[in-house]
C-alpha cells in the first residue's frame, strides 16, 4: 500500500476518533462537576451513583470509539515505506494501549464505592487522573506517523493537514 493510501486510511479516522473524544470529554465535563459537587458536599449517595453512571457511560462510549479507530488503523494496513512496518505496528499499538487502558479504567469506576464520600473522591480523582495520562499516550500515537515518505504524503492530505494544525 501506498504512503497516500496508508494516511488516507489513518488521518480521517484519527481525525473522527479525536473530535468524538472531545465532544464526549466535553459532556463530561458539563455534567459531572456538578454532580461531584453534590456528593461531596453532603454525601449523596445518589450523587455519587449517578457520577458513577455518568463516568462509566462515558468510558464505554469513548472505548467503542478507540476500537473502531484502532480497526481502522489496522484496515489501513501497512505503508510500502521504509520502515513501514515499524510505523504501522508502532500506530497500532499505541493505539491498543489506549483501549486496554480504557478497559482497565472502567473497571476501577466500577470499583468505586458510593457509600464512602472520601473514598469515592479520591477514587474518582485517580480515575481522571488515569484517564488524562491514557489520553496523552494516544495523542503520542500520532507522532509514530514520523515516516519521510508518510511525512509527504500526509502533506498532500487535507484530514492530515487538518490533525497538524490541532
């Protein structure tokens, strides 16, 4: 497969998986500070479930779209550059990570105990904070593109264009 034909794969779907993701984050964002407020305030133990509930809709949401970009990664193929081989084990696997981490990260918000108002801040504390930290490793996938030929190609892409200037 070609270099233009390998980014024609890859960018667009990265591109959709990375604007998901912030919309998804975005409604996260909008809801759960005020549900987090609620019980921590006064222990609500209805808060705190329906933080949970809100927190794991959104890991599962954000795990359906991390697979279907890593299968698009993976339908990509391999780039006949040199190195390509590198370059797309390197894209897929960071991308991997990504999902396993997402796996791992729903069943620490299904962990958190919503009876214990301490507990369950600091556990929602370490789950963001593991969230953040699985989604600079996915931003880094990006970088595995690095490839003199991918580089060229991904230039005379309008959606890898697009993800450079993001």
């Amino acid at each position: 497969m070609s270099a233009s034909s390998y980014v024609a794969g890859i960018c667009p779907a990265t591109s959709h998986f990375l604007s998901t993701a912030s919309a998804q984050e975005q409604q996260l964002e909008s809801q759960l500070p005020s549900i987090l407020s609620a019980a921590a305030t006064s222990g609500d133990t209805a808060a705190m479930a329906q933080a949970k509930h809100l927190l794991l809709s959104f890991v599962n949401q954000s795990s359906a779209a991390a697979q279907t970009w890593q299968n698009a990664i993976r339908a990509a193929g391999t780039p006949n550059v040199t190195g390509g081989s590198s370059v797309a084990a390197a894209f897929d696997g960071d991308a991997g990570k990504f999902v396993a981490a997402l796996r791992t990260l729903r069943s620490d918000i299904n962990a958190l105990p919503t009876t214990d108002p301490t507990a369950f801040q600091q556990g929602i504390q370490a789950a963001l904070d593991k969230f953040q930290s699985s989604s600079r490793s996915a931003d880094s996938a990006l970088n595995n593109l690095h490839n003199s030929q991918i580089d060229a190609a991904a230039k005379q892409t309008a959606a890898c264009r697009a993800l450079g200037s993001s």
